[in-house]
C-alpha cells in the first residue's frame, strides 16, 4: 500500500517542508485524488500524475470531470466527511491539553448552568400539584400598620375570615404536630397536622385508598386519620385492607380511614399523617395564634378584590375585638409563594452567577480557539497556498469544533445530572424544607440543557471559523501568524481575557460579601453556650396542649437516668429549642397593670426541666431556676427573659411579679416570676435578641414533644447511644427520635446564607480557574508570536528581568482592564444579594479591593511561566531562521 505522506514529504524535499498536520491533511487529499481517478478508469501511472498537479498546482489545474467526481455525491462527501472526523479526531489527540481544557470548560458552564435553571424552574416556575393552584391563597393575620409583618391565625379569626368572606370558595385551616405510633411494630414519632376537613377539598385532592374526613369529624371525640403512602407502604407493608384498620396513636387507638397519593405533600414532605382539627377549649382565644391557613378563591374572582374584602373584614373584627385585634388585620399571599420569600432571591442570585459562569466559559473556549488557530496560522497558509480552498479549511475546522463541541455537551450532561442530585441534597441540608414541592423530583431541564449546549456549539464554530476569514490564498508564509491577522486576533484575545477576568471578578466578590456575612453572622453570640451539648428529641403525648402534664415524673426521669450518665455535666429539657425557629406565642394579662387597647402583653412560650439553663449556658441573672418547689399542685411559676422584663417591668424587680395566661378574666392560675435569665437567638444567629420568652417548668404545664440537652464532658456524639437508651427506659412505648448536637443546630440556622455562599464559592472558584488558563493561554500564544522580537531584544543586550517584564506588563494591561470594568459591574449585581447579605453593603470596599488583587496576582502568576520560557529564547537561533 503507497505511503502518501512519504509522496507529500517528497514533494517539498528541498523545500520548507509543512508541519506533521499538514503533511496529515495533503495526503489524505492527494489519497482521495488518486482513488478518483483509479475510479474513472485511469491507470496507475495516470492517477500518480494527476495527484503531483494536484500538490503543484492546486485543485483549479484538475479535469472538470474529475473534479467532479471527486466532489459530488453523496459518497463522496460523506467519505470526506468521515476523513474529516479522523484527522480532527487525531489533531485533537495530539494537542491532550487543549482537549481537556476545552471538553471540561464546556462541560463545567453547561452541566452548572443546566442544574441551577432546573432547581429554579421546578420550584420556582412549575405549578403546585394541586387542581387550580393560581386560585389558592395563604390567609394570614399582619400588622395593620405594616402589613408585611404577618403571622400565623387564632381559631376564632380563622372561621370569622373562613364565614364573612365571600370570594373564598373554600378554606382549610391546619397545625403542625408530632404523632406517636405505637402499635404495628417499633415505636416511632412521624410528623403529621391537624386539619380541618375542607382542606382535602379546597385543595382538589382525592385519597388514593378509602376517604378523607368529614365536617362531623372536625369535632373533637373522632379518632381518625388518614396516612401518607410513604407510611403506608413503610410500616404497614402497603396492605390492601389497610382502610378500617385501628392502629395506636399517642397511645390511643385511631382508625386509618384513608391513604393519600404518593404525589400528595402537604404541606411537607415529612408530613405523612392527618387527624382532625378538633378545636379545643385552649384554641378558642383570639391571641392564641396557632394556625396556618389558606383558600381558594372563587372563579372569576381576582387576587385583589379578595383581598379588598378580606381587609374589610378585618377592619370590622378591630372593632368588635380592640383588645386582641385592635392593631390587626389580614392579608392574603398566592400559594405558590408559601416558603419561597427567601429562596427565591437565592435562586435568582445563584442563576446570574451561573450564566456569568457560562459565559466566563464560552469566552475561554473562544480564547482556547483562537490560539491554536494562530498557532496554527503558517499551516493554514501553506494548505491554502497549495491548492486548499477555504470552504476545505473551514470544513476541518468546523469539524474540530464540533467535536469537542459533542464531548463537551456529553461531559456537561454527566455534570449537570450529578449537580442537579446536589443541589437536591444541599436544598434539603441547609434551606429546609420547601412547602408543597418535593425537592427529590427535581430533574434536568432538557431544554435548559439544549439550549447552554446550542450556545456552546455556537461559540466554538464561531471562534473556531475566525482565523479563515482573514486568510488569503498566496498569503506570505513566512510572514504567516506574525502581522495582519495575527495582529487583530492578538487583541480579539486581549479583549476575550479581559472580559473573561471581568465576569470572573463579579461572581468571585459576590462569593467575597456572602463570606464577609457569615463571618459577621457567626460572631453574633447566640446567648448560650453550643459546645458539646447533645439534643435528643421525645414525644410525649398529650391530650391538652396547655393543661396539666400526663407524666408528671417526667424531668425528675430525666434527671435521674441521662444526668447520672458518666460524663454527663448536666441536663434539662425544653418545648422549643433555641436557633430552631420553633416557637408558639401566648398573651397574658400582668397584675396591677391594664395594657391599652390592643397592646395585650405576649411574648413567645416555653416549657422547660430543671437543668435545662444549665445545660445551655444560658446565664441566669436574677432568682432560681426551676426545681422540686415547683411540682404538678404547687402554686404556679415562670422565668422570663431579660427583654421581657424590660418591656413589661421597666425599671422594677420583676422576681415577684405575677401574671396570668390569657385575659385577666380567664381561669388561668395566676404565675410568680422567680427568675430573669439572658436572651437567647430563637430564630437564627440574625434574630433579634430583643424578642420575649416566658418559660413555664414542665411539671406545672406540659408540651407534646420536648427536646432534652445534655452537656458532655467531651464530644456529644460519643453519648447518643447512652442517652437515647437511659430515655428509651423511661417508657418503651415513647419513641425517642433526632439525635444531633447544638453545634450542628447552630450551624444549620444558618444554613439559608451557607446554601448561596457554597455555591458562590463553588462559582467563583471555577471563574477564577478559566480566568487564569485563558491569561495563560493568550500569555503563552504571544510569547510564541514574539519568539523572533525577543531574540533579537535578547542578542542586542536586553536581561531576563527586561524580557520578563516585558512580557507580564503586556498580559497584565487586559487583566488591569478587566479588574476595572468588574469592579462596576460588581457593585450593580452585588445588589441583587442585598437580602441576604447581614451587615455588609453590596459595594463593600474591602471586599473589592481584595477579590481585584487575588485576580492582579492571578494574572501576574499565569504570565510567570510563559514569561520564564520566553527569557529562554536562544537569539543565535532566531537570527539564523531568519
């Protein structure tokens, strides 16, 4: 078989012999020539001539049938196509750096960009998975002042709004609660509601199995309920017979009457039990605020007439009630905004960060092309020069392009796939939950992916076109990839780094101030002390939230069982743990002292064991904690926290003091303050520490989950297993559930500020990375331009440091341009995270000038070693090629 890449070495022999790639590309050429002609009946010998007119006189010289055959139809063409593919395949194999830099750029800026548009449309854009859901409303009580300030309902508002307003075609009111199964295998805590029996129906959901409640069962006395499919398939095992079976509920027995779809979250999905409403004699006060509620609106009816009316409503209520609602009103939120007030913004945050990533990529891409087609210039030329014409050219590099287009776009499909599973976990890891979505279907957005993958390919066929259309046929091949083109696509390049560095600097400050956030976040002190305090969570059910406890030995079991523990410093319980943003809020009336209309005293509830303030590291200020004084019978008592005794006790000894829950009138027993202890953060390091706690010992008051803390000597983890046990002997039938420590709570309140800063960080990670590899690139590219300038700077006396200079000033003058342009675009779309930076400005100058410097030293470090390869320059040899 002929070796035609000998035939084409021969043909230049005694003259500049082209590159190996060229050599490649003009054998396969005169290959297709000869096969022609062998086709057409011509012999060996006249095949053989007519490739040598081919390399000495270009394709114009060749018979008009041949070159006809040689070109047309449909074999022919897809033969040169898949001779195309083979030698961009073996260029591209050639040049592994290039490759991979390419194929991972790509796959980076399309897999990150898939999976952040995937996240936001299927939270953001996608409809709630009930029927109609533009018609559902959130119902809320707010300030009437700043009706922003929201809050959750009383019972009796509730089904005034639910009766007096007529755009609402229906209501559902609801409570979050704990639930207990204790039959059917081990002892387990689910969570679960109480709610009324329209929700089902203003939602628009059928139960997979059996039926939902009726408005009978509302009342209390009807043990019923319905289960999610998950528990259904779980503990029972998915059983058909599953309607009509009793099962053991907070030790009662209940009926399962129903079994929701698989699809059905509501409103999360941790709930997986619904029992009746079932309003009680405690639910029956207008400050008791305890609900979550919603409606659908009728047809025809729109969001703000509805609202009009709502407000009326409310008005009135003002009126009729000035003590409890004097300063209230109501308002109405769509559905689909329920839990997204703070997600949302993150979202948006992180989608311009990410296309600010896609881009920074498609410009690196542009950058990587348009250097090895300058490298590439003298090749062009000599192709060009033998015949090559530019549709010939622009076909081999189309087909590079869109090679490394394809293993880029498969690359990017794996990314996007394994972001869009991390992001899943990180939603569930740090936001929480997110109302009536399940986080775990989020999935790729074709569309999203197709479209990235499109504007990738776009970009390398464009990049990748740019040097043939400045190329000319006779172009001097000396002077080829030196002047003329070469000039311009120096500072195409200049310009590509420039912007690359630029986009670069805005993702990187934003990633900057939501660091400089936390930061400050972090050194907010919570109030108590985190460390090595084990939490530990068990369900304790009762009947009447506010009454007297089932258990009244309970803390003494505690105390007795995990505080005899080896290693156990001390331990207490209490109803809502602090930094959780778990809280229910009671009003109550002082003594001696009538509030003005509408400014009832309230302030937040909790129901502690001895020991608990202790084991916190709460200090306490003034009086006692709880302790055997305070039993089920003794005269009743409370501590409360430093900003209540501020807000209602100004300037007075509050120990003593007593007050009542509820209205002055109510049968409530009267409570005497016996301590003050320090505010804690409630709702986060960046709650205010002003908000009002009262604390009520568990023995006088019961809740029906607590929360035991338990401060170790050493590592809390260490002690779970002895603790969960010592509980466990309390009562098997009560399951003992989350076992984690304070530290971690602590860092999981802030954990919708952490979400945005890890993928920021993550974002500006990789820019940073593409910036330095495309100043590298082009850094690298003109010290190859200017290896002739150097050596002879070099041989008429120029030092390393000169040529060193010389070199990192002219890469630094793109990156200097870049840093200036980022930093305004900075300070603009930093704005865009004002909600959730804390107590920094967008246009934090300190951030700024350290993220522009890291990017200066960047730069000054891509431009070293190029720069160090150019001091390297042999003048004696550039004078001789010259």
């Amino acid at each position: 078989m002929r070796d035609w890449r000998l035939f084409v070495r021969q043909h230049f022999q005694g003259r500049q012999v082209p590159s190996d790639q060229a050599i490649d590309e003009l054998a396969q050429h005169v290959e297709e020539i000869w096969r022609a002609a062998r086709d057409s009946g011509r012999s060996d010998a006249e095949a053989l001539d007519l490739a040598r007119a081919q390399l000495r006189n270009g394709p114009a010289r060749l018979p008009a049938n041949m070159v006809s055959e040689a070109r047309q139809g449909p074999a022919a063409v897809a033969l040169a196509a898949w001779r195309d593919v083979r030698h961009a395949a073996r260029l591209l194999r050639g040049r592994p750096g290039f490759t991979a830099v390419a194929v991972v750029t790509l796959a980076l800026g399309i897999g990150a960009n898939t999976a952040i548009f995937s996240v936001v449309r299927s939270l953001l854009l996608e409809p709630l998975p009930f029927t109609d859901p533009d018609r559902l409303v959130m119902l809320w009580e707010a300030d009437a002042q700043n009706p922003a300030r929201t809050t959750i309902l009383s019972a009796p508002n509730y089904q005034d709004f639910s009766k007096g307003v007529k755009a609402f075609e229906r209501t559902g009111v609801w409570e979050y609660e704990s639930f207990n199964f204790s039959g059917d295998g081990e002892a387990e805590r689910v969570q679960g509601l109480r709610v009324s029996s329209s929700t089902f129906q203003m939602l628009g959901v059928a139960p997979a199995l059996g039926r939902t409640f009726t408005p009978e069962e509302d009342a209390p006395g009807h043990d019923v309920a319905v289960i999610g499919y998950g528990l259904w398939q779980r503990r029972f095992g998915g059983r058909s017979d599953i309607v009509g079976r009793t099962t053991r509920i907070n030790g009662k027995p209940y009926e399962i009457i129903g079994v929701m779809p698989a699809s059905f979250r509501f409103p999360l999905d941790a709930t997986v039990v619904w029992t009746p409403i079932a309003f009680n004699e405690e639910d029956q006060g207008r400050n008791s605020h305890s609900f979550l509620a919603a409606a659908r609106l009728k047809q025809g009816i729109s969001f703000a007439a509805a609202q009009a009316e709502l407000t009326a409503l409310a008005r009135a209520l003002a009126r009729q009630y000035p003590e409890s609602n004097g300063k209230n009103t109501a308002t109405i939120t769509p559905m689909t905004d329920q839990g997204l007030q703070q997600l949302r913004p993150t979202l948006l945050a992180l989608m311009g960060a990410v296309a600010l990533v896609l881009a920074i990529a498609c410009v690196n891409v542009a950058n990587l092309l348009l250097a090895q087609s300058t490298a590439r210039g003298r090749e062009f030329a000599i192709r060009a020069a033998i015949g090559a014409s530019r549709g010939r050219l622009a076909a081999q590099m189309m087909t590079e392009a869109l090679i490394i287009a394809a293993l880029g776009g498969a690359a990017g499909v794996a990314v996007a796939l394994g972001c869009t599973r991390l992001l899943a976990e990180l939603l569930r890891g740090t936001i929480g939950a997110v109302p009536f979505r399940d986080v775990e279907a989020i999935h790729v957005d074709r569309l999203v992916l197709a479209f990235t993958a499109g504007l990738s390919l776009l970009t390398g066929l464009v990049f990748g076109l740019a040097p043939i259309a400045g190329l000319r046929r006779g172009s001097d091949l000396k002077a080829s990839g030196d002047r003329g083109t070469t000039g311009r696509m120096t500072v195409m390049r200049g310009v590509l780094v420039g912007t690359e560095v630029a986009l670069a600097l805005i993702v990187l400050v934003g990633a900057g101030l939501m660091v400089k956030s936390l930061v400050k976040l972090l050194r907010n002190d919570p109030g108590l002390d985190p460390s090595n305090v084990l939490v530990v969570t068990m369900s304790l059910p009762q009947p009447d939230f506010y009454g007297p406890p089932v258990r009244k030995t309970f803390c003494d079991a505690v105390t007795e069982r995990v505080g005899s523990l080896p290693g156990v410093r001390a331990v207490g319980a209490i109803s809502h743990l602090p930094l959780t943003g778990m809280n229910a809020g009671r009003s109550f009336s002082i003594e001696g002292k009538t509030p003005p209309p509408g400014e009832n005293a309230s302030a937040s509830y909790r129901l502690t064991c001895p020991g608990y303030f202790e084991a916190m590291g709460i200090r306490l200020l003034q009086g006692r904690d709880f302790d055997a004084r305070d039993a089920t019978e003794a005269p009743g008592v409370a501590i409360i926290n430093e900003a209540t005794a501020k807000r209602y006790w100004p300037g007075e000894d509050p120990i003593g003091k007593r007050f009542k829950l509820g209205r002055r009138e109510s049968p409530s027993p009267w409570m005497t303050v016996v301590g003050v202890v320090a505010n804690t953060r409630n709702f986060g390091l960046d709650d205010d520490t002003s908000r009002r706690l009262i604390f009520r010992p568990y023995s006088q008051s019961a809740w029906p989950v607590m929360t035991i803390v338990a401060k170790t000597a050493a590592d809390p983890a260490g002690f779970a297993t002895g603790v969960r046990s010592a509980l466990q002997r309390i009562d098997p039938d009560l399951p003992v559930n989350l076992t984690t420590t304070m530290t971690a709570i602590e860092r999981a309140s802030t954990g919708s500020r952490r979400f945005p800063l890890e993928l920021l960080g993550a974002f500006g990670a990789v820019a940073l990375a593409l910036a330095i590899v495309g100043v590298y690139g082009v850094v690298s590219c003109l010290v190859n331009q200017r290896t002739r300038e150097i050596g002879i700077r070099v041989a008429l006396g120029a030092r390393r440091g000169q040529v060193m200079a010389l070199v990192v000033s002219g890469a630094m003058r793109p990156v200097l341009g870049g840093i200036a342009a980022g930093g305004i675009g900075a300070v603009f779309a930093a704005r865009l995270l004002g909600t959730l930076l804390y107590d920094v400005q967008p246009g934090d100058p300190a951030v700024l000038g350290t993220i522009g410097g890291v990017l200066a030293l960047a730069g000054i470090a891509a431009s070293l070693v190029p720069g160090m390869r150019a001091t390297r320059v042999d003048p004696i040899t550039v004078l001789r090629a010259e």
